[in-house]
C-alpha cells in the first residue's frame, strides 16, 4: 500500500483552515459570551459589516461595530437571553494580496429566561479575512438570514 504524502501547497492550506478554524472558535466564544470590546479587535479598524434587511446600509470601523456589539450583549444581558452560534460547513477561498473568502452557516440558538431553548436564526456569513499584525481580522462580513430573505415569485432561485 503507497502512501499519501501531501504537497507543499495542501500542507500550506491544512494549517491555514486550521488557522481559521481557531480565529472562529475564539471569535464566536466571545460573542456568545458578550465581549463586545474584544469581539471588536478581531475586525479590522475599516471593517464593515451588512445584515439586510436589518442591517442594510454597512456598519463601518471598529468604533461602530464595538458600539453595537456593546448595544446587543447589554440588551440581551438585560432580557436574560443567551445566544449560541454554531458555525458549520465552512469554506475557505485564497483571493488576491494574502486575503481568505470564508463563507459558513452559522445556526443561532437563543435559551430565554425559562431556560428553553429554540433555533432563532439560520444565517449565511460570509467574511473577508486578512493579516493585520500577523493575526487574522475581518475586513468585511455579510450576513444573510434566512427567514430574512426576499425571493421575487417570479424569478429562479438560482438566477
């Protein structure tokens, strides 16, 4: 039986979703947890970020999004609410000049007060990363719910 070995190029790719994989756990681990201010670092100073319809004109700069992840996790904390997102079926794209196209579903679980929990939002997120001081940021993140979606009757789902 011969042995796989991998290239230069696939070993390469390995520790880079490694990489992400990580920068996802540590991000998500934060938001969950309501760490507006460190969830913030981890995008960069011109990052922007779009939710539509609720979000729809961007949010720009790390300053804008810490106040609104500031805003969120205080009004949750306010309502006894805890959201937990899992993040699943991730793809990673090498684009131009060092940047990785990262697009995932993320199941969002919200547990009220009473302790139950449901299904609140399934969303596709998708993210621009590069390096800023040899760490992963996020430059710019869509994300798409699905209950949020407008389809035209008349048109294809896919195009």
């Amino acid at each position: 039986m011969r042995s796989m070995s991998l290239t230069t190029a696939q070993q390469a790719f390995e520790r880079t979703y490694a990489e992400v994989l990580q920068f996802y756990a540590e991000h998500i681990q934060a938001m969950d947890e309501g760490r507006a201010e460190e969830v913030a670092l981890t995008f960069t100073e011109d990052a922007s970020l779009v939710s539509p319809p609720k979000i729809a004109e961007p949010v720009r700069g790390r300053a804008n999004l810490r106040a609104g992840l500031r805003k969120a996790a205080d009004a949750q904390a306010a309502e006894g609410v805890r959201y937990r997102r899992c993040h699943t079926m991730m793809s990673v794209r090498p684009g131009p000049d060092a940047e990785l196209f990262v697009r995932a579903y993320v199941q969002v679980v919200r547990t009220g007060p009473d302790g139950g929990s449901h299904l609140h939002a399934m969303c596709v997120c998708e993210d621009v990363l590069v390096r800023r001081d040899g760490a992963l940021k996020i430059r710019e993140r869509v994300v798409t719910r699905d209950d949020q979606l407008r389809v035209d009757p008349g048109s294809s789902a896919h195009g």
